[in-house]
C-alpha cells in the first residue's frame, strides 16, 4: 500500500536526523555547564518540544483509510498503468492526487483482487454534484445514517455486497445535496 514503508522509513530518517541535530546543539552547552537537567523530568520536556513542532497529522488517512499507490494497485490487480488509467477515466476506479503530487487508489474499493463492481455507476453520480474525488472517497468510506438515524454500513460495502441500486440512490442525493 501507498508506499507506507517508504513514508515510515523517511519518517524515520528525518526523526534520526533532529534528534541528532537536538544533541548536536545540546552537546557544546552542556560542555559550557549548562544543565539539562534543570529543564525537569525528559518525557514532560520531551512533550513540550513536540507540542510547539505544530506537527499535525492529516485526518485524511483516518478518513480514507490505506491506499495504494499506482504500482502497488496494479500489481494487486494484475493489470498495466494503461489499464489502470482507463479504469479511473471510466470512474471504475476511485484516484486521489494529494498537494505533494502523490497518486493513492484508497484500498476500500479492492475486494478480492479486484475492483468493486458498481463503482462507476456511483462515481459518475456523484460527480454530477461535485468533481472533487476526494468528497466521494470519504463519501464512500463513511457509514451512512439510515432511517431509524442509525449508523448503516459504508457505501462501498453495500456496494460489494450488491447493493448497487441502493448506493447509486444514496449517491443520487448526495449528489444533489453537494449542488445545492
């Protein structure tokens, strides 16, 4: 999937590499007597450093959930980059382009080697309310309220269950609702 262990590696390269910049300034000043020491307990120091990083981390891979990147899906298909990007022009695949350039296929509409059957139906619904993949990915990925006001299953797992007719209705009033 989308190269995790390729992120999880640099990740964890560039988290060497500041930790070893951190030493590398504390070094001379604790040469020069400072006391680290002082600055109290390391994990309430440690989580005061990190709490002023601003890291954040992107809710979109909670939403989603894992993806592929173009290799990785076209190795689990069995299929070519051609056939690959005929699918996603034809909507039976779902592609994400992220700010940094990156291409993810979210892992949800595989099953079994496969791409959900159905999906180009409800695609093509909605994007007749907007052309934004990623509102359908998280539209997809996202259990439904159903008429008691209970949580129902995910769109895309009604639509690997057959549920075609039903999601592509779902998807018609999303649709409409993202137009308005």
């Amino acid at each position: 999937m989308v190269g995790a262990q390729d992120d999880g590696q640099r990740e964890h390269a560039a988290t060497d590499e500041l930790l070893a910049a951190v030493r590398a300034r504390l070094d001379p000043l604790i040469r020069d007597g400072a006391k680290v020491s002082a600055l109290g307990h390391a994990d309430a120091v440690a989580a005061d450093i990190v709490a002023r990083l601003g890291l954040v981390k992107n809710p979109w891979a909670d939403i989603v959930g894992p993806c592929y990147a173009s290799g990785g899906l076209q190795k689990e298909l069995g299929v070519g980059r051609a056939a690959l990007s005929k699918a996603v022009r034809e909507r039976r695949a779902l592609r994400l382009d992220t700010s940094d350039r990156r291409t993810l296929y979210p892992a949800f509409q595989v099953r079994g080697r496969a791409l959900v059957s159905g999906l180009a139906e409800v695609l093509t619904t909605l994007e007749s309310g907007t052309d934004d993949p990623w509102a359908w990915a998280h539209w997809l990925n996202t259990p439904l309220a159903g008429a008691t006001g209970r949580m129902s299953a995910r769109p895309i797992d009604r639509l690997a269950d057959g549920d075609l007719a039903g999601v592509v209705a779902a998807a018609r009033f999303a649709a409409e609702a993202w137009a308005s």
